[in-house]
C-alpha cells in the first residue's frame, strides 16, 4: 500500500491533491502534526534517513527519532536569527528565545539518540552542498519561511532527496508562493503540510 493510500481525498476542488487521514484510522486524526505525517510515511515507505531544516524546540525532530527506530534523523538550525529577520518571516512565532540555550538544549538531548540524531548548526543551504545527490529518504522543509529563502531550500535540497521533499507551513502566502513555483500538484496533508514526491 502506498503511504498516501493511509490519506484520503477530501476536497477535490482545493489547488492540489488535498489529502486527509481517514478518520476510521486510529493512528492518525485530522489532529495530527506533522510529525505525525512524517511518521507515517517513513514507517509505510521504511525511510531510513530524513533532514530537518530548520530544527527549533525540536518537536519534529524528538518525534521521529523516538518513533522511527531505523532512522536517521539529521537536523540543520544555525539557532541565529538572521540580521533583518522580523516576526512575519517565521522564526519568532513561539516569542523570542534565547537561541544559545535552545541550542544547547537541543544538542544535548539529541546526544541521547547517537549516532542516529545529528544536529549540524549552519546555515540550510549552505549545508545542502556537503551532502551527495540521492543521498536522504526525505527532506523536510521548516527553516525560513520567505518565499526566496524556500525556493533557495527547496532547490538545494531537492537534488539530495529519494522520495519526498515535504515542508510545513502550506498556509503561509509566503511559503505556497514557493511551492506553487516548483509544483501546481503538491499532495497536501494535515497540519499544513504540504510535499512533492521525487
Ligand atoms: C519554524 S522553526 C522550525 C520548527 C520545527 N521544524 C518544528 O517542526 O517545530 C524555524 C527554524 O529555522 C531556523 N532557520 C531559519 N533560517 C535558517 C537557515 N537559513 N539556516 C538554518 N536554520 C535556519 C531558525 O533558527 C528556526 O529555529
């Protein structure tokens, strides 16, 4: 069964394939997260490997590493608010952290997990060029949400995915700018998840 057969087609009019979780299914509810969504699709299509970008308090990235045993799960956060960013770009929706704490904290946690939790502390795309093409099952996309910033994540990352580039946030004018670009078919999920199968 195809992970998206767990998903079913609810408003045939939306732009888009909108799919939502069959309400009968117990794992899943139009509740869910998007950690929740990843983690269906990475258990039914067996991922072994996802990259995060854009990482935060970590609730994605705790989700996959405590639920998917044979992943890996790679995170990439500069915990650095860029110069210019302002509270529409999507980084201070939860307030303002102190970003070197959250770091720390995070860092310290994913140690728990070994070798299958790596935070890399940088920049998004910088990051993508040490990566080799085809390398990571899925790349989820959660850093900077202005629409340059998506299209320069999505491009970047896009190479180095063998099933999905997935992001959140479909909602945000900004990011389904973005998308709308690169696809005018991205499979929609709950929590404003949108994704594209490579
Ligand atoms: C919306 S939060 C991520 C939320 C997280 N994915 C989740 O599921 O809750 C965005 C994060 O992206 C990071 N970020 C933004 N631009 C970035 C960039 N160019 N490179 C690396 N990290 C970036 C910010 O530091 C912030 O922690």
């Amino acid at each position: 069964m195809a992970a998206t057969d767990t998903f079913v087609k609810h408003r045939p009019g939306a732009v888009g394939r909108q799919h939502w979780v069959k309400k009968k299914d117990k794992r899943v509810s139009l509740r869910s997260k998007r950690w929740h969504v990843l983690e269906i699709l990475a258990k039914a299509e067996e991922w072994t490997s996802l990259v995060e970008l854009g990482v935060f308090t970590g609730p994605t990235f705790f989700h996959l590493l405590a639920t998917c045993k044979r992943m890996t799960v790679i995170g990439v956060d500069t915990y650095a608010l860029p110069e210019g960013t302002h509270l529409e770009d999507g980084y201070t929706d939860y307030g303002r952290p102190d970003m070197d704490q959250l770091r720390r904290l995070v860092t310290e946690q994913a140690a728990k997990y070994g070798d299958r939790a790596r935070l890399i502390i940088a920049d998004t795309v910088e990051t993508a060029a040490t990566f080799e093409d085809r390398s990571v099952d899925c790349v989820f996309i959660d850093a900077d949400h202005r629409t340059e910033r998506v299209l320069a994540d999505f491009d970047a990352w896009k190479p180095k995915a063998r099933k999905w580039v997935i992001g959140h946030d479909w909602h945000w004018d900004t990011v389904k700018a973005a998308v709308m670009a690169r696809t005018d078919k991205p499979t929609l999920f709950p929590d404003h998840v949108w994704g594209i199968r490579v």
